[in-house]
C-alpha cells in the first residue's frame, strides 16, 4: 500500500485541514486535562534534520511520548546521509524500520524523492519551498483566537519564502483572501501564485497590504541558508518591518503572526511581538498540538 505523505499543505483537503484543526483543539484540552492518550505506543518517529530546530525538534518528540510512541533524532553528522549516502536508499532502509519519518531539508525535491522511496508517511518539517507542519499551527491558532478563517483577509509582509508559500497553500484550502506585500526580487514563486488564483494580491506597498487586514504574518527576511544574504536583505527589505504604525492599519483586532525564531527590530518591532496578547506563544505551543493531530491522521 503506498503511504500517505504530508509534503505541503495540498496533501490534505480542505474537510481534512479543517477537521484536523478541530481535532488539534480537543488533543490540546485532553492534554492541559492531564489525560493520558497513546494511540501510537511503540510507534516510532524517525527526524531527520538538516537544518537547525527549537520548536519542530520539540514538538515532534514530545507529540510522540505523549501518544505513548517514541522518535530517534537523525542529524547529518551522526548519519551516513550526512556523508553521502543516496536519498532513496537511505529512505528504503529507513522506512523498513520506523513507523514514520518527518524530515527538515533544503531542497523541496530532496523530501519528494524520499517520500517516493519510503515505505511510510514521510511529513515535511521545512523545506527551502514550503513549512506546511507551521500552517496547521498557526491556522490552529486563529481558529482558536477568532473562529472560522473562511473569507478573512490575511496580510503577508517580508519575504516570498517557504512559510508564504504554505500561506498561499491555506489560502486555498481554507478560503481566505491573502495579499503578500514583498520587494521586488523577493516574490513568492509564480507558479504557487498562479494556482491560488484570484484569492491571492502580491503587491509591493506593506501599507496598502495591511489595510483592514485579520491577521498578519511575516518572517525572518533571511532564512536558513541564506545567512550570507543577510546584509542585502536588511537592505532590500527596508520599509517591511511590522510594528505598530503598520498594525494601526490593520483591522482594530488583527492578530500578529510569526512562526518564530524572531528578529526583533527587522521584520518585527518589539512592541508589536511582545505586547500582552501576542499570540505567538500559543502559535509555538499548538506545533505541537497540530501535530499529534496530523500523526493521528497519518498512522491510526
Ligand atoms: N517555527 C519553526 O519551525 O521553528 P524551529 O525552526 O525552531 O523548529
Ligand atoms: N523561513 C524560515 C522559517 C524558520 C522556521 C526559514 O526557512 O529559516
């Protein structure tokens, strides 16, 4: 039987995405109650890492003891990957072994061939394309804030990077209006922006995007990998710091997003990421609770 993978958001129907956010709800309840649920015990989460992780690394291996199963923790220095050895044949071996493997990496086409070569759900934790595991939070997170997003507007502001990607994604699957507000050269990838059709505005005014926005979303303007561009991207993204003046423009309850790590004082001020009911701590948390969520889905 061929696997079910979580590659990007797509893998999902929009029934699936919305009642996965329901049932990641009810898995944060039972277990803020204490109750002890193991649907996966002596399941096993293979995590394969080639980029650093706080949130991701934690969430994972903590949604697995809690379900009762367990994860192995795979950097490239300890694996024979990190010296080499062949995708698919790391994957044939891998997937004979453990129950599930989730996977951070570079390239997108990396975790595709992989996922072609396992014998179980491969989930993708952040490629250079898409970060869909920091979706399901944070779309987890506004349902909880504000209810049902359909027909909400949704303002991303910074780089067209992996997470924009998986906004446009949601966009789709959810039923949101989204602008994206980025500097010339830093668009989100055409082709992504074509398929989501007329839901999705990129434009260049952060201003303009905000506008009686429901929530706004941004990143880090130089992801991993891309640390030498630093300086450039400080440069050319000059103007799309979200702070207060740019909030003001925004609906009077916008929410403010940020899958975090954040650098405050570049594409956030701190008076906008700390004020008292920032809702990026619970955005954080509900990695976890989106994920035990999408494990139930993919194993049980
Ligand atoms: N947001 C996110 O994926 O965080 P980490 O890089 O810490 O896993
Ligand atoms: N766009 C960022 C997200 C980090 C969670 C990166 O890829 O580094």
């Amino acid at each position: 039987m061929t696997p079910r993978h979580f590659l990007t958001l797509k893998d999902l129907s929009s029934a699936e995405f919305k009642q996965l956010l329901h049932r990641a709800i009810e898995l944060k309840k039972m277990q803020h109650d204490h109750l002890i649920f193991e649907p996966l015990k002596n399941r096993v989460l293979g995590m394969i890492f080639d980029k650093s992780s706080t949130r991701t690394r934690i969430s994972f291996e903590t949604g697995m003891a809690q379900f009762g199963g367990s994860s192995i923790f795979l950097s490239p220095r300890d694996t024979q990957l990190g010296r080499g050895e062949p995708v698919a044949d790391s994957a044939r071996v891998i997937s004979r072994m453990v129950d599930c493997i989730m996977i951070r990496t570079h390239s997108h086409d990396n975790i595709i061939e992989f996922a072609e070569n396992s014998k179980v759900p491969v989930i993708n934790a952040l490629t250079d394309d898409f970060h869909p595991c920091q979706l399901l939070a944070d779309m987890q997170t506004f349902l909880e804030h504000r209810g049902d997003i359909q027909g909400k507007q949704v303002a991303w502001i910074g780089d067209g990077n992996n997470m924009c990607h998986s906004y446009i994604n949601a966009a789709v699957l959810l039923d949101f209006k989204l602008t994206v507000a980025c500097p010339e050269g830093y668009e989100p990838d055409e082709e992504i922006v074509k398929q989501a059709g007329s839901r999705i505005t990129v434009l260049r005014d952060a201003k303009e995007a905000v506008k009686n926005a429901d929530l706004v979303a941004t990143d880090v303007w130089a992801s991993m990998g891309q640390e030498e561009e630093q300086k450039k991207r400080e440069k050319a993204f000059e103007g799309y710091q979200v702070n207060e003046e740019l909030m003001a423009l925004a609906a009077s309850d916008a929410l403010f997003m940020h899958c975090l790590p954040a650098h405050r004082g570049e594409e956030v001020s701190a008076a906008v990421i700390d004020r008292p009911d920032s809702v990026v701590w619970d955005e954080a948390e509900n990695r976890l609770h989106a994920q035990k969520a999408l494990l139930e889905l993919l194993l049980s």
